[in-house]
C-alpha cells in the first residue's frame, strides 16, 4: 500500500471527523428568513438540540427542544445519522492508524494491516454517506417550507452548519475511497505471475552429444 495515499486518507478523514463535531454543535442549522422584512427586530436560528433568538443588540436566548417525541422525524433521523457518524468517524480514525503501513502498532502483518486499513476506510465511507444524509434531509425540509405558499410559519434558510456537514462528509468519502482503492492497487502489485512451465510429457532426452550422433551416422555407411 502506498504510504503517501495512507498519510492523505488519515487526515482526510481526521479533518471530516472534525468538521462533523463542528456540524453538530453549530447553532446555525437554519435561520429565519429575512426576505420581505422591513423592520427587523430578532434573528431566529435552529440546531438539531435547541432554539435561539437574537436582537439588534447582540442579546440571544436559546431553549433547548422540550420533547424528544414532539420533534419532527427528519430531525429525530437527522439527531441518530449525526451521531452514528462521529461513532463511524472514530472507528474509521483506530482502524486506519493500526492498519497504516508506516505504523508499528500491529505488528509487521502487512496483509492483515492492509485488510484493517481498508475496514477504516468502510467506517470512513459510512460517516460521510450518514453526514451526507442527515445534512441534506434536514436542507430538504428547508427549502420545502420555504417555497409552500401554504405554509403559516416560521421560514427558514440555509444556515452555516450544514454547508460545512456538506464539506465534511465530502472529506470523508474521499478519505475512504483513497484508503480502499490504495488496498485494492496492492493486491493487483502483490500478485506473483509465475512462469510456464514446459510439459515434458511425450519428449525423449538424449544423453548423446551431437558430435557423436553424427559420428555415429557416418560409420554406419562404411
């Protein structure tokens, strides 16, 4: 397995794993849409776990959600995906560490480190199609409110938190898809061709020189 692709997929994937903390912690999920407002008196903003509010003074309040029940199931889904994938995110970081060629943790099993390496880059893959999920489930039911004219509430936009899940789990596809592809290109290189052997069935080996045997034909004339 090439080194250099192990050391780019670990910090791809470390970096993903980073941004996906900051993605669940960000308060910005969506704010509330400034469109057609003329006087604009508090700015309100989401995450999957509470509600603020801010005024034009710099003064914000935030109330986390009071039921878990109550919430709608793309928010609920949304809470579970994220979650699963700082768990795939941390399994992905432990596999590719011990299965990393340049790391001496797991011995000097180059096969086994390879097939560990390629189990992180699974785990890598995982998170980003999770992040990836819950990031544009949850855009989705922004933007559909958003364009109902039917709908009475509050309208929401696109916050900060979600372009950078969207930038996550990009990282983290393609630290796994590195780690996956650098596995496969080193079992094609590891594979021995061996040489054709000549079948020997069916042939007679002389044990005479040429020199004798054409001696040999010439005193059968005398």
């Amino acid at each position: 397995m090439n080194t250099l692709i192990e050391v780019v997929a670990l910090f791809l994937g470390f970096v993903s794993w980073i941004l996906t903390l900051i993605t669940l912690e960000d308060q910005h999920w969506r704010e509330s849409s400034q469109d057609g407002s003329v006087i604009l008196t508090s700015n309100l903003y989401e995450n999957l776990w509470m509600s603020c509010a801010s005024d034009s003074t710099g003064n914000y309040n935030c109330r986390d959600f009071p039921s878990l029940f109550a919430l709608p199931g793309y928010i609920q889904a949304s809470r579970a995906l994220m979650i699963a994938s700082i768990v795939f995110g941390s399994f992905g970081l432990v596999a590719t560490l011990v299965g990393m060629k340049c790391s001496k943790i797991g011995g000097e099993n180059y096969v086994l480190k390879g097939k560990i390496a390629a189990v992180g880059g699974v785990f890598f893959l995982l998170q980003g199609l999770c992040t990836m999920i819950a990031v544009s489930w949850y855009a989705a039911n922004i933007t559909q409110q958003f364009f109902d004219i039917l709908y009475q509430g509050t309208k929401y936009e696109l916050g900060e938190a979600l372009y950078i899940g969207w930038a996550s789990a990009t990282l983290a596809i393609c630290g796994g898809s590195c780690l996956l592809c650098s596995c496969r290109i080193m079992t094609d290189s590891e594979k021995i061709p061996y040489p054709l052997q000549p079948s020997s069935r069916g042939h007679v080996r002389s044990t005479v020189a040429p020199s004798q045997s054409v001696n040999y034909d010439r005193n059968a004339y005398v």
